[in-house]
C-alpha cells in the first residue's frame, strides 16, 4: 500500500509539474502577443511610409483627388510645394483621367495661393487633355477661391460659402495701453520705416499710405487671375470683388461657380471614373518638426509680416 509519504510526494510532484506546464504556456503567450506586436508594429511603420513617399500604385482609370484643407500657407495648413507635388504626381499618372481640388479653405498666403494657380495652368497648358475640377465643402473663400479660379470648373453645395475676393492687414495698437501702465516704448531702428506698423507706436500716416497701396496691388492681382479663370461665367455686380462672400447657390448665380455637386458625383457624373485615388501628401513627423521650426524662427524675425487673403 501506498503510504502517506508516497501520497505526499507524488502530490508534491504533479502541482511542480502543473505549475510549470503553467509557465509554459504563459511563455508561450507571451511570445504570441510580442509577435503579433511586432507585426502591427511592422505594417504601421509601413503604411506610414508609403504614405510619405507619396507613390501611387493605381493602373486603373480614376479620378484624381488632391485635398486643400485650412489655411494656405498657415501652422497646420495648406503649403504650396506640398500641393505642387500632389499635382505633379497626379498629371503623370495616365491612368488619373481629371484632377480634382476638393478646397475647403478660408484663405491664407496669397503668395503660396498663387504659386499653386500658377502651377495648375502650366498643367493644364501641359496636359490639355486632362480636366482640373474643384469641389468646394464648407468654405472657399480668398486665398481657397484664388486657387480654385484656375480650375476649368467650380462645383458646390448650396450651403458652401464662396467668394472674399479681397486683401486685409490686421493687427492691434497697444499706444494708449502702455501710457496707462507706464511702459516706454524703446524702438531703435535703420531705415526710416524699419518700425512699419509697429503695434506699439503711433500709426505713421506715411505707414499707413504704403500699406494700403499694397493692398490695392495685391487686390488687382487677385481680381486678374479670378477674371483669367473665369472669364465671361462671371456677372457684371458691383460688390463681387468687393470681399464679400456668398452662399454656393448664389455663387453660382454670380458665375463664381459653375454648378452643384460633391466629391463622388464629379468623379462619378463629369469624369466618367467613379474610383477616385487620394493625392494628397501625407506630412512626416520629421518634415512636420522642421516646418514648424522654420515658422518659429521666420515669426521671431518678422513678428508683424502678416498681410494674407482670408
């Protein structure tokens, strides 16, 4: 018979067995959930890259979609390059059988606004048989609409707020402010009006003079390439360039815009290729860091160069 040192022992044995069978399997697991990590690890870092490398694989006809989101040329906006580049790539694919800008912009840099016009009408100068659309969401409104009057035609929603074809240049004065709390302004400048429209300063009528000749100049530059762009489609209404805006059924009225209609009824209805294939630049965490660097350094030189379309 078996004693109770035999019971005991064997007892003893068979919980050190089941408790390393434990350890097995929890190794083993383990390993299985550090694998699959790595896995999702891997295809994240390479869906990341192929986003950034900005190639595109469609041999198909399809519509080409290029996105304009935010301010043009603002912290987290729309850079000309960037857009530059989607173009680009989108003209060069044979298979992209139109080109579509879906803009939903409030306005920004009127120099990037117009390197981008610039560039669609080499394009299509370029690509004769290749139609540019645009496709207006929310807002497309001075610097957005400066890019899309290079467009053969306009598209919108009859909520969509079109127009601002006009130039501002903001700021605040803070003269009164610091004589309240005692504060001397010390400006030392070379060059007469090194200081222009400082906001600590009193407003210079010869400041004030240029500023709003700049203005002007860059306003006639905006209402040309809108004239270029649209030619005859625009109406004869004496506010139209006067930086008021407009709901997309009015814009249309105005020939701001040619007529009504989304993302996928464009592709769908106008260019005949429901597939649409997405353009636009993905912005590495890299490329993102240095930008805003760069933004950083060019404010801290040139605190009030803010003259933009909005």
């Amino acid at each position: 018979m078996e004693n109770a040192d035999d019971r005991e022992q064997g007892a003893l044995e068979r919980l050190l067995l089941a408790h390393l069978e434990e350890q097995r399997r929890a190794r083993r697991w383990g390993i299985f959930f550090k694998t699959l990590g790595f896995i999702w690890l891997f295809l994240l870092i390479a869906i990341l890259a192929s986003r950034d490398t900005g190639d595109f694989v469609a041999t198909r006809p399809h519509t080409g979609l290029i996105a304009i989101e935010g301010e043009i040329g603002g912290k987290e906006g729309v850079y000309a390059d960037d857009v530059i580049e989607a173009l680009n790539n989108a003209f060069d694919n044979k298979h992209a059988k139109a080109v579509v800008l879906r803009i939903n912009s409030p306005g920004g840099s009127p120099v990037q606004a117009g390197q981008i016009y610039d560039e669609i009408r080499r394009l299509r100068a370029k690509h004769k048989d290749k139609p540019v659309y645009v496709v207006v969401d929310d807002i497309c409104a001075s610097g957005g609409y400066y890019i899309a009057a290079a467009a053969d035609k306009i598209f919108v929603d009859k909520a969509s707020l079109v127009g601002s074809i006009g130039v501002l240049m903001d700021g605040f004065g803070f003269t009164e402010t610091l004589k309240k709390l005692g504060v001397e302004r010390r400006l030392l400048t070379a060059g007469d009006h090194k200081g222009f429209l400082d906001p600590f300063s009193p407003l210079d009528p010869r400041d004030v003079a240029h500023a709003r000749q700049l203005l002007d100049e860059i306003h006639r530059q905006f209402i040309q390439v809108v004239r270029q762009g649209r030619g005859n489609r625009l109406r004869d209404h004496p506010d139209l360039f006067s930086g008021l805006i407009w709901n997309g059924t009015r814009s249309i009225e105005l020939g701001l815009a040619d007529g009504l209609g989304n993302l996928h009824y464009v592709a769908r209805e106008v260019v005949k290729a429901e597939d649409i294939v997405d353009y636009t630049p993905q912005e590495s965490l890299a490329d993102r860091l240095a930008r805003r660097l760069g933004e950083a350094v060019g404010r801290a030189l040139a605190p009030h160069a803010r003259l933009g379309l909005r």
